[in-house]
C-alpha cells in the first residue's frame, strides 16, 4: 500500500500531488514574457513554494500500521477531505515495528499502530510524544474502558496519555473441522506430532517465547534466565512441526488452503478467522485452556510527527463510523465504539504486557528461525 497511488502524468495534477520536480515548470510562459507580466510571475513564483502541499514531502501522513487498519479506500477519503497525501507502510510482526520506529528516532513516521506492551516500550525509549484526548472530539464516541487511560497498562506516563485504543483480539487457535473429531484444547497441540507439517505458527520473537513459557504452565512475559535454555529446545521442537512461521494474515490463509494446514496459531485472532470463513474454510475457534495471549491495538504519534494536527486528525477519522465499521465487516475485528456482538468463547485472554528482555529473545529467535540445533548456547 506504501505507492498505491501512482502520479499522474498530467502537469496540474502532478503539481496537486506535489510530484513536479520544480514549480518553475508552471510559470514557464508559453508566449514571450512583457515587461508587465513580469511582476506577476516573480510574485508567483515566490509564493508557489510556499503554499502547502506543493513541495516534495509537503502534506504528507506517513503511517506505520498492521494490516486492515488503513484500506485504500478509506485512507483517499482521508486525502480527499484534508487536502493530503498519506504514506502507508505495513508490518509483519513487532521486531519490524521496532526497527523501523527506531530508525532515526522517529522521524521517519508520524503515526504508528501498536499494542500496549510495545506502547510502554517505545514511551521508555522516548520514540512517542504525548498526545490529548481532548483535541480528538471522537473519542468521545469510544466505551468508557477504552477511555479510562490511567487504567490502561502502558499508555500513560508522568500523567501524560501517549496512545489512543483502537481496536483489539484474542490469539487463539484455529483448526480445520475436518481434521480434529474434537477441538483443540491445549496451546501443546502445536506440538503435537501427529500434526507435522500440518501447523503454522506465527514469526514473532516476543510472542514465541511467551507461547513456549504458557505451554510450560509459567509466566509468559517474565522468564526467568535458566528457563531460556529449555524454551529454545521447545521453539526448535516447534520450527521441525510447523509447514512455516508466517508474519501477515493473507500469507497464512493462502497457505492454510494450499497445503491442508490443521492447526494455525491466529496471531491476529479473529481478523484470520475471517479471512479463512470468507475464502469458504469450514474451520473452528477456540481459547485454548492455558488462555489466550491478547493484544489491544492503539494509534500513537511519533516524536517525529510533522504535523501533530494533521496526526491527530487520522485519529479521529479512524473513530469514525466508516472506519469503525470497517474494523467488524471487513477485517472481524472489535472497534471501541462498540460492544461486540458475541465474545461467547470461554477462557480467559491474557493481555499483553513488556516482557523481561526483548533484545535477548529477539536474538534467540533468529536463530532459532535460520534453523540452529540445540542447545542454543549464548556468549557470556
């Protein structure tokens, strides 16, 4: 989505979009210039750099965001009613949210979609700017819980609120009717041999380890430093089980159909859920009995936001009835605005929280992922 909108070859529209190498191509005279024109044209030509918009990189939103939060459709009516360009850039997983956000500080985003745990992080890492409610009118639309900041783990500071909710799931687990004469109920049935080949698994670090630690009936996101040892041994059992670890939604719904999986583990939750019903799967949901991680999603505005105004206002147009709606219809997730209409699954979700050393299972993982035996032996 990051150059879904191709420039137009038409001078004046190149010169709306901010595409023209050189305002002086629209001042340029096709007749020879009089004397008394020339005044005029030292007076545009002056003026035109300084309108909004019409320089390269002028009004322009750049987004960093999960899939289904910014759909073509909705972000040109974004565009359309503020006179702007908006720069989309999606990611796989929070190791890639990470590195790009860090990048120069935060300059190189204006807005950013993250979980709460990832919130807390990049407010430590001074990466985020607080932002006030008050200046959103919409969120005056959103459920009270949704609302009430001090009670939302990692999205204030020092009083400050630094993120906006926006929407939220479950991951749990789903499984191909078919193949299962009974729901899966545990998180070990990713391990389940008699399913080789036969599962996906999601490609985050973080989320692995947790995953691995929960199997294990312990804390997923503070692990103590013996226990490292036996997770690796335990995500590499898991590598040798799964077809493949996947980072987007429709990568796994399309491997999910091409190669029969029977167990996917949804980090996206109920957005997978409704990608592979729509694609005509006739497959189940559960929360597994160990609980289910779970994620809430909120927009935050990056320290090196150019325009807080124009950052705040994508906020309040996602808090809109069409963005909001879209989250349900299109992507099957809950929006604030609105209680879901059915949360009927039993089990508990177990929200994320920033886990003991991110570094540290970030670099397991990799090599875990390039495909090392055990043990994982790790320098002093």
């Amino acid at each position: 989505m990051d150059d879904w909108k191709n420039a137009s070859t038409d001078p004046q529209k190149r010169w709306r979009q901010g595409n023209l190498p050189s305002y002086t191509l629209l001042v340029r005279p096709l007749l020879p210039v009089n004397s008394m024109m020339r005044p005029f044209l030292v007076l545009l030509a002056v003026l035109l750099p300084l309108a909004p918009g019409l320089a390269a990189g002028e009004a322009a939103l750049r987004l960093l965001t999960w899939p289904g939060y910014a759909d073509a459709d909705l972000v040109r009516q974004f565009e359309q009613r503020h006179g702007v360009r908006v720069e989309v850039t999606l990611v796989g997983n929070d190791d890639v949210l990470r590195s790009k956000l860090a990048r120069n500080n935060g300059e190189d985003y204006d807005l950013i979609a993250a979980n709460t745990a990832e919130i807390e992080h990049y407010v430590q890492q001074k990466l985020l700017q607080p932002l006030q409610p008050a200046r959103i009118k919409n969120t005056a639309r959103q459920l009270w819980r949704f609302r009430d900041y001090p009670k939302i783990p990692g999205i204030t500071h020092d009083g400050k609120v630094y993120a906006i909710p926006y929407t939220y799931s479950e991951m749990g687990l789903i499984y191909d009717r078919s193949q299962f004469r009974e729901p899966p109920q545990s998180i070990t049935s990713l391990w389940d041999p008699k399913l080789q080949g036969r599962v996906l698994a999601f490609n985050g670090s973080s989320h692995n380890f947790s995953l691995a630690s929960q199997a294990r009936g312990r804390d997923p996101f503070r692990i103590a430093a013996d226990d490292f040892p036996q997770l690796g041994e335990q995500l590499i059992a898991l590598r040798r089980n799964v077809l493949t670890f996947y980072s987007l939604p429709e990568e796994a719904a399309s491997l999910f159909e091409e190669h029969r999986i029977a167990l996917l583990w949804a980090n996206y939750g109920r957005q997978q859920l409704k990608q592979l019903r729509d694609a005509g799967a006739d497959v189940g949901y559960v929360i597994p009995r160990e609980g289910a991680l779970a994620w809430l999603d909120c927009w935050a505005i990056s320290r090196g936001a150019r325009d807080l105004a124009l950052a705040e206002a994508w906020i309040d147009f996602s808090l809109e009835e069409p963005m909001s709606r879209a989250l349900l219809e299109r992507q099957g997730l809950s929006n604030t605005l609105q209680e879901p209409e059915s949360l009927d699954l039993p089990g508990r979700m177990i929200w994320l929280r920033p886990v003991e050393d991110a570094e540290r299972r970030a670099r397991l993982w990799e090599r875990i992922l390039s495909g090392e035996r055990p043990p994982l032996v790790e320098a002093p």
